[in-house]
C-alpha cells in the first residue's frame, strides 16, 4: 500500500519541522526521519540563531557582516530576504514556546543577546547553550501534536520518485521510495509535493562535528534526479571540537570564544592575532586555518581553549551543558584550558534553489543546509544557518500553500525486488566507507592542493563504480545508502574544488593561495547529466 499525502518532508530538523508547522491544518504531510525524530543535527546545535533584535544593531549590520563572511560570493538579494525576516522567525519560535535564555535568570524581560565570531554585534539569541536542543523538543511536541502531520521514523529516503523516471516527457516530482529500516520494507511516499530537509554532508569527513546522520542523502538525491547544485567546495569546519577518544563529536560553541575564551598553544602561549587582528572572533575558516596551520608547524594534535580566567558563576550560568559535559571527560572548564581540533561542520553549497526553496523540477524543494540559497557564500557566518531553516522554510510553505498542488494521478511502481539478494560481503560496505572518509579527510580537507584533489578524485570514481555494482546486485541496506550518498557528494565536494582556482572563503589551496581579483568570480555550478533547462 502506498503512503499518500499533500506533502511529503525528508528530515526533522529546524527545516522539516517549522515547514510541516506553518502549512497549516488543511494539509496531510507525511514527515519522514531516518532516525527519531528528536535526533538529528538541530538537537546538537549550541550556540543560537543570528537575529536583528537590539535597538543599537541594524538589518544592514546584519547584512555587511553575511557577506563579509561570505567573501564574495554571497547573493545580495537572499541575504536581504532572509536577514529581513529573521525577527519576525524569532518571534514565531518564541509564541511556539521556545524558552530562550533572558538577561536576567527566571525573569522576564529582555533576552540575553551573545557575540560570535564574524559579527559586529551581540544578536545571536539562544537557549543557553543547548538552543538546538530547546528548539527541537519544542517543535517537536508541536508536531505530534497536530493530527495532520504523520512521523515516520527510522525510514531512510531512497531515490525520488520524477516523471522523468517513469518515462514521462514533463518534468515533476511525484514522492520518493523509503526504506523502513526495522521492517527493511521499501514503502512508496506519493505526493505532489516533496521537500528535501536532510541537513548536509559532513559525514564525508573522518573527523565532524555532526551527528551520523550527516550523509548528504538530499544533495546526492536530488543530483541523481536531475538537479543542480553549487558551491560543494565550501565545507565549513568548526575550529573547536573537544579533543579526547570517547568524546564523538563534542562541538564547543563559538559563543565561548564570543564571551572571552582564548585558543592557546599547548605551552599556553596567544597565537591567534597573528593570523587576524580579530583574534578569536576572526570568521570561522581563518580560525580553523589557523589552528591547522600550527598543529602542523608544531606536530601537535591539538591547541587548547581557555575560558577559565572568567568567573565560574558565568561560565556554569552562560555554558552548563558544556560545563557538565567536560566534567564527565575530566576536564573542570572553570578551572583549567581544554583540548580542542578542527572538524568537518557545515555544507555551505547544496541543491540550487530559489527564494521560495524551489529547485530545478517542479513539485520538488530543499529548504536548510541541504539547499544552496545563495546566503552563506564562500563561508557562514556564524548562527546564519537555523536563521536559514526558519526563514526558507516559512518561503516554502507559503509557496506551496499558494500553489495548491493537485493530487498524484500517475501510479508509481512498488521498489523491485526481484533480481536481488541478500549481501554475504557488508565489509565491503564498511570498508568503503572507512576509506572515503579518510581520503577526504588528508586531501580534500581545510588545505588543499590540486594534486590531493586529484588523488581523491581518483579513488572516489573507483568507489562509485564499486557501489554501483553493489547497489545493483543487493539488497539495500541503511549503511549502503548512506555509502552511496556520501560518495556522491564526495565527488561533488571534489570536481567543485577542482574548478576553483583561487583561495576563496573555505576552498584554501596551496597552488592558488591568493583569491582572484578579477570581477567574474562565480558560484561553482555542477549540471547532472539528466538536468532539463526547461524546468528552471
């Protein structure tokens, strides 16, 4: 039996969940999440949403500081757009119950405003420092609370389903094939209107701040139906992520550095004003570039943040959950510096859209870090990205509440089975996926050459042709799929970086070191094979 619905949402983050929300209560949305819904990239966000919310900021601040970030490459108009609209995006999450943090604990009042690196002025709101975490669970309750949203969890989107794929001559999304990962059934989701809302791509990396669910399964979806993304050389990677072998993944929040912390070599010596006058507050690719770049000087494997020379009250106050997470790795932040490195943290390209989250076939967006917009550029500016998810997802829902998208008619074929069989060889799969994450990690990571690019190149058209094979032969798997998503996405990140030759915002390269001057500097566009210009 195949699902049907309005309107079928991949992912349950900040994107998929405020998107499902503001459709209203007249539509039937299927919500699709590979995991529960509570567990994905948003939950882990600490630091806040950027927002114009103090009388001394202004929208133009707001502005200057997206594009100085975005060195360039950054769409005026979607940052216009989406920095306009962030007050009142703050404003629907605070009538929906999200608690933010006020200036004065268990008062009301004015909301406590942080300072992070790239901007000119306290406006990233937040909840302490667990804001993904607030924002999450609140949206959450919200949506299993309404009778019109259904939550499959624990379903990993397969393919989409296009006409293009059914032979059909007019280009449309119909719904996608999932793969119910208890049941290892493939369910058919038919609806007129599809939202990719799965986040990035992180995971392509060995090291990442991200949750596993970070293996850019919209990018590699929607390029495999036809879409075209850009921008995929530009991976942020956050400068401080706790160094320690049984803490996976622990971001450290810019807000740290935003409130006073120092990076410190290991013998505690200040490195950071020789790489910027800003110092710690320098826009994430230089402080990641610049941790790198002494690590290796000095064969360390890490430096150290050092927020301890503040009051213990602030620190426990502004930071509790990293307080008490550190403890629990035996590390007293009110008492001594921390070891930190840099790590895989945000996609900056994706599938190209526009403003109102369309991509290139019709019946089909991407709203959220899957989606290029035009806003980050060559680099985010920090806590831009939940600011994108709330801003485009509310775009989106007003389109397609004003397109009214008439019902499926065509019948989609069930997922064939047939000519399959079980696999006897899944250390194929795990070491395929070992070998792509570290190959992309030693050539295609904060600083590049081409001739890394084109090793990596190499091995990456090496495993596509092994996955493909694989794919064709078995039965899918959750670890299959995901392998095959990320190697997509990493020949994506690949053939991108190869294209640009300049250092430009997060591409660094040692044979372009410079970035071009020259006024025709673009963003980086890849066509699939399969792309239709007439549906643009």
């Amino acid at each position: 039996m195949q699902i049907e619905s309005d309107v079928v949402i991949i992912g349950g983050g900040a994107a998929g969940l405020s998107l499902a929300l503001r459709l209203g209560k007249n539509c039937r949305i299927s919500l699709i999440s590979k995991v529960k819904v509570e567990e994905g990239s948003t939950y882990y966000a600490q630091g806040g949403i950027a927002a114009v919310l103090d009388t001394e900021d202004s929208i133009e601040s707001h502005i200057q500081d997206t594009l100085t970030a975005g060195a360039g490459l950054c769409h005026a108009d979607t940052v216009r757009h989406t920095v306009s609209h962030s007050k009142e995006n703050i404003q629907w999450l605070i009538d929906s119950g999200v608690a933010f943090t006020r200036q004065q604990p268990n008062q009301s009042g004015e909301y406590h405003l942080t300072q992070e690196g790239g901007h000119q002025h306290r406006r990233v709101i937040h909840a302490a420092d667990a804001t993904g975490k607030a924002l999450e669970t609140t949206l959450v309750d919200l949506v299993k609370r309404n009778p019109n949203i259904k939550i499959y969890e624990h379903h990993i989107a397969i393919d989409l389903i296009t006409a293009h794929k059914l032979g059909q001559p007019k280009q449309a999304c119909h719904g996608v094939y999932a793969l119910d990962r208890q049941s290892n059934h493939v369910r058919v989701f038919r609806a007129p209107c599809t939202v990719l809302a799965t986040g990035g791509a992180s995971k392509v990396y060995l090291y990442t701040s991200n949750p596993d669910t970070a293996t850019g399964d919209g990018i590699a979806m929607a390029w495999r139906a036809g879409c075209r993304v850009a921008n995929m050389e530009f991976n942020q990677f956050h400068p401080t992520v706790l160094y320690h072998p049984h803490a996976k993944a622990f971001l450290l929040t810019e807000a740290l550095r935003g409130e006073g912390a120092r990076l410190l070599l290991p013998n505690g010596q200040e490195f950071m004003r020789q790489f910027d006058p800003r110092g710690e507050l320098a826009s994430r690719d230089i402080v990641a570039r610049a941790i790198d770049h002494e690590m290796k000087r000095l064969g360390s494997e890490y430096v150290l943040l050092d927020i301890s020379h503040k009051p213990a009250e602030f620190i426990k106050e502004h930071f509790p959950t990293i307080y008490q997470r550190c403890l629990q790795f035996g590390y007293d932040i009110t008492k001594q510096a921390i070891p930190v490195v840099p790590a895989a943290h945000y996609t900056c390209g994706g599938v190209i859209t526009n403003l109102d989250g369309q991509t290139d076939i019709p019946g089909l967006y991407a709203v959220g870090e899957v989606a290029h917009t035009g806003l980050h550029g060559a680099n985010r500016l920090a806590s831009n990205s939940l600011l994108e998810c709330l801003v485009f997802a509310q775009a989106a829902s007003a389109h397609i509440q004003r397109e009214k998208c008439s019902p499926v008619t065509t019948t989609l074929p069930e997922w064939d089975e047939s000519r399959v069989t079980d696999s006897d060889e899944e250390v194929v799969v795990t070491h395929n996926w070992h070998e792509l994450r570290q190959f992309m990690w030693d050539y295609v990571g904060i600083v590049r050459t081409t001739k890394r690019l084109q090793r990596a190149e190499r091995r990456v058209n090496l495993l596509l042709h092994e996955i493909d094979e694989y794919y064709g032969n078995f039965r899918v798997t959750n670890d299959l799929l995901e392998l095959r998503n990320l190697s997509v996405c990493a020949s994506l990140i690949i053939q991108s970086a190869l294209r640009r030759k300049e250092s430009r915002g997060l591409h660094y390269t040692l044979d372009y070191p410079d970035p071009d001057t020259r006024n025709t500097i673009t963003d980086t566009i890849l066509t699939p094979h399969n792309y239709s210009p007439a549906t643009s």
